[in-house]
C-alpha cells in the first residue's frame, strides 16, 4: 500500500514505522535547506527494508549535503537529473549566468542489493536525417521497440517545475521503477511512502515556482577575503605557458594568492583505473582529504573574480559540492549527459561539472558571446551536420546547465594513452565561458593537457601539472605542435576491416533463439549456424554482447536476416 502523507504528519509516521517496513520512500525537499530534512531522512533510512530504496527530490544547490549525510549510511546508486522548465533567477543574479534547467533526485539503496524495473522512454529521431537521437548502439536491429532504456539524466519528460515538488511524469516515472513490473499500477502492491503530499504537483494543477535564493550566507564567515587592488593581481613569477611534472599539492603551494583567473579539475575517480603513478582505489576518506587538500590550495590562488570548475561523478560530486558550498559561491551544478553505451537498468551518463565564483556576481562569464546550440532534434553525427547545415537546416536552442550535446571521445584516433581523456569541446566552452584572451587558465591534475592544450589554442596563458612524466611529455609534444601548426595533427588509425558482417551474426542468432524458443547457447550456435561458432566468438567479447540482437524477440521486421558475410 502506497501512502501519501501530508507535511505535518510525514516526520512522526516514518519515525513510527517498524524497521524493515517499507519498500521505499519518496520524498520531496523542495527548496529547503538540507537541515530540515536530516530527522526526516534518518527516519526514513530505519524503516527501509533490506533492498528498499530511497527518492530525495530536491535542489543541486541543497541535495549535496543530504547525500553526504547519507552516504556511508545507505549505497549511494544515483543522482538523476531531471531537465525541468527553466529555473527563475533571484533580481541579484546577473542576466547572463548560465540558465539552470537542473533538477535532481537522488536515489539511495540500503544494503548491497535491490531490484529496480526496466523502464523506457520513446525513440527519438533527428529531424535532418531520420536517424535515432541516440547513436551510442542506434542500429536498427538492435533497437527495442518499446524504447530507450532511460539513464540518470531524464530529457524526455514534459518540462515542469521539479524544484519545489514532484510533477507527475517524474513522480510515475520512479514508481514505474519500484514496480516489480515496471507498470505504474503494480506498485501498488509494494508498501510506500511519499511525501509531503502538498509538494506533488498533479496533472492539470498548476503550481508557481517561489524565486529561489540563488545565493546564501556563507556558513564560515571570513573565509573569503575582500578583493585586492588591480596592481597586486598580476601574474608574477607564476610558471605561465608551463607543463610542470610534479605533485600537485606541492607545486600548488608555490604560487602567489589570487593569481589565477580560472581553476580546472578532473580528479582521477577512485574507480581503480590503470594510471601509472596514481593509486586509484583509495578509502572514502582519504580520497575526500586528497581532494580537499588540493580545493583548498585552488581556492587560495583563484583571483576575486575567478571562477573553478570542478569534473567528477555525482556521488563524489556531492561531496564536493557540500565542501565547496562552504568556501565559495556556488553558480551551477552542469550535468555533462555523457553515455558511453548501453548497460544496466539506468544507464550511467551523468557527469557532475561544479561550477563556482570567489565573488557572487562580480566574475567572468561569457554567456551571450557563446550564442546558442544546435537544437535537441538533430543528431550528433558528423555527416548529418555537415549535410543539413549545408542547405541551412540549422535551428538553434540557448545553453543551459544539462550539456547533451558534447560527446565523450568515441575513436582511438583522438584518444591519447591516458584512461580518462576529456573532448577538446568539453574543455573549450568551460575556456570561452570563464576566461578571456590572455587570462591564466590552470589544471593542476592535467594528464596529457588537453586543458592547456585548449586553452593554448584559444589564447589564454596556461598552466599544467601533472605526476606522471609520461603524461607530462605527451602534454607537451601537443603544445608544441599547437605552438608550430595552430592544432594537434593526430595519424589517422587504420581500422581493419571486420572478417564478419556483425548484424548478420546477431540475426542469425535472432533466428535460433526464435527456432529454439530461449536464447541459445554457444554449442547451440556450433551446430545450428551456417556460419558456424568461431565468426561469433571472434566478433564479439562477450557472449552476452553477441545476444543483444537475439534478445528482442518481439521485433519482427527481419528483412535483412539473410544478410551474407563480407
């Protein structure tokens, strides 16, 4: 039984709820501060049963130090960003900040296990070419036709107002996911809470977003210092135009206070990657201290008007995000929606961009010079944009705090050896945003340089640091290829050409699954292929990469099952 608990009963029902009582919770924080709803929370966390889950809609502004108080306590699985109708500014913001479309739940586990139901949102095709939105696995034979499995970054909903409350589309949406079936009605069946009834926005009412606070009383008073006289601002003996091989806290604290015009980190993300000088899997609390440690030499050297921009997933994000909301002024928290490819019931695409100021309002940003993007209706591919703007098809959208439409790198020949590389457009629009030609723009953490890099090409004085001297020696080589030729000039990557024609292999193994009536086994394609077994296990590297064609049955377009081999 679901139950809709109205503000003033919501605390004192959750604290009377037995242990292990309640498949999960949702609730809704609104604009509030984070304190208000820590009784709520905790109350909330004790009546959860083992795999239950736990929904905080809220503010990026706010939700960061709920997630912090949380984690440790429950399994942090995701912050879920949900494009919303555009945010009202308060009067002392400055018409050019970027405009806030961010609204976000998070969603907490308790224990190591749950489950969540598959929910989709409709196929979504470009407006120039046909094609589908999404080409990450757009390949028709691979589509499902119900939908795209959705990820933590929610575009396709109808815009609302998500800060203050709940709208219906995003509430049905996390029920649809509790559901053991994925439909809306059948979370009726699980016991439920969510609350504060008055914050959830039902179809056909209308509520009125209240101008949230954009900036808030700093909680350490004095941290900040006034702002220092022009003269005293200039770069100094700052190692500008430098890539410097090095450790970044002791390098770091060698340089002059507010000296810096932009700050820029993309913190290794204690994923256990494969760097080479860096371990990678540290406890919580010492990756939180490392990272502190440098925010802290950041913050000194960022000059009164500079601006930091911080890259990491959301559960580290949130951390950040609560360090942070202490020590400077917090702007936007952009969502880079950067999928890398299908998997999982939410497909991780979520990355958190921290974006704050030394000052509220006295700082660079370049909003209106930037322009516009391209609109959400046309693809990414490159042939389509060459093609359609060509014969002037190109309508444009304002930028706003989700960024969608710049790409992870996709190709070897763009990629340098490093486990992480951001794009060249990633590091560009933060550039052209918060600096100006002949600013000093500084990545203490910059593997091989594509910061400096961009910032070299785009006129800005550059600093980079970095430990690993192999990192350090590629950064360089691009600089002095920027330097030399205006650019990186990258070898073109021979790709071999495939043996096998991977689409006829998954039909092919769409067909047996539909003769067998199960999805077959690897001995049942050795005797029942005309290919035989080793095109399969040659083409792909997992079994389950080579079923993905088999597992949608229900498709029944199969012209094109009887495609040859190359």
């Amino acid at each position: 039984m679901i139950q809709y608990l109205a503000n003033e009963r919501l605390l004192a029902s959750l604290a009377d709820r037995p242990a292990g009582s309640l498949d999960f919770v949702i609730l809704a924080t609104g604009t509030d501060d984070a304190g208000r709803w820590i009784p709520c929370v905790d109350a909330a966390a004790g009546a959860l049963r083992e795999g239950g889950l736990l929904f905080i809609q809220g503010v990026p502004e706010n939700l960061p130090d709920i997630g912090v108080y949380l984690d440790g306590r429950l399994r942090f699985k995701y912050w879920i960003a949900i494009e919303s109708s555009p945010r009202p500014m308060g009067d002392i913001c400055q018409p050019s900040l970027l405009p806030s479309v961010h609204a976000a739940i998070l969603m907490f586990a308790k224990g190591e296990t749950f489950q969540i139901s598959r929910v989709r949102f409709p196929h979504r095709y470009c407006r120039a070419c046909g094609k589908p939105l999404r080409d990450w696995g757009g390949k028709s034979h691979l589509m499902h036709p119900e939908g795209v499995a959705i990820s933590d970054v929610w575009k396709d909903l109808p815009p609302a107002n998500n800060y203050t409350g709940l709208s219906t589309p995003v509430l049905e949406t996390c029920l649809r996911m509790v559901s053991p079936t994925g439909r809306l009605e059948d979370a009726a069946v699980l016991d439920g809470v969510i609350g504060p009834d008055e914050r959830i926005i039902r179809s056909g009412q209308v509520k009125i977003a209240e101008p949230p606070a954009r900036y808030s009383v700093l909680p350490l008073p004095g941290l900040l210092s006034p702002p220092r006289p022009a003269a005293e601002m200039e770069s100094g003996n700052l190692p500008v135009n430098t890539v410097i091989q090095g450790d970044a806290l002791e390098v770091l604290a060698t340089f002059p206070d507010e000296s810096v015009d932009l700050v820029f980190a993309d913190p290794p993300y204690n994923l256990d990657k494969a760097y080479t000088t860096y371990d990678d899997e540290k406890d919580r609390d010492a990756y939180l201290n490392w990272c502190n440690a440098w925010l802290d030499q950041y913050i000194r050297i960022l000059k009164p008007t500079g601006s930091l921009y911080l890259l990491n997933l959301p559960r580290w994000g949130m951390h950040h995000a609560a360090y942070l909301n202490r020590r400077l002024y917090f702007q936007n928290w952009i969502v880079w929606d950067a999928l890398s490819e299908p998997r999982g019931k939410i497909m991780p695409a979520h990355y958190a961009l921290l974006f704050y100021t030394k000052h509220p309002t006295d700082f660079t940003f370049n909003y209106e010079a930037m322009g516009e993007i391209d609109a959400r209706f046309y693809c990414l591919r490159s042939s389509c944009i060459r093609q359609r703007k060509a014969r002037g098809d190109d309508l444009k959208e304002p930028l706003t705090d989700i960024w969608w439409d710049v790409h992870r790198i996709k190709h070897r020949r763009d990629r340098d050896y490093h486990p992480c590389q951001l794009p060249d457009a990633l590091m560009e629009r933060i550039i052209r945003l918060s600096s100006n030609p002949g600013d000093i723009v500084l990545d203490a953490l910059a593997g091989t340089g594509t910061t400096a890099v961009v910032a070299a090409r785009l006129g800005r004085r550059y600093i980079a640091i970095d430990l690993d001297p192999a990192y350090v020696a590629i950064a360089r080589e691009k600089l002095a290829q920027v330097e030399m030729w205006g650019n990186v000039c990258r070898p073109s990557v021979p790709r071999p050409r495939p043996r096998y024609n991977k689409k006829a292999l998954q039909l092919e193994l769409r067909d047996i699954a539909r003769r067998m009536g199960r999805l077959p086994t690897p001995d049942d394609v050795g005797r029942m292929s005309r290919y035989g077994l080793e095109p399969f296990l040659e083409a792909f590297p997992t079994w389950g990469k080579a079923l993905k064609a088999a597992k949608l049955l229900e498709v029944e377009n199969d012209t094109n099952a009887a495609q040859t081999l190359f």
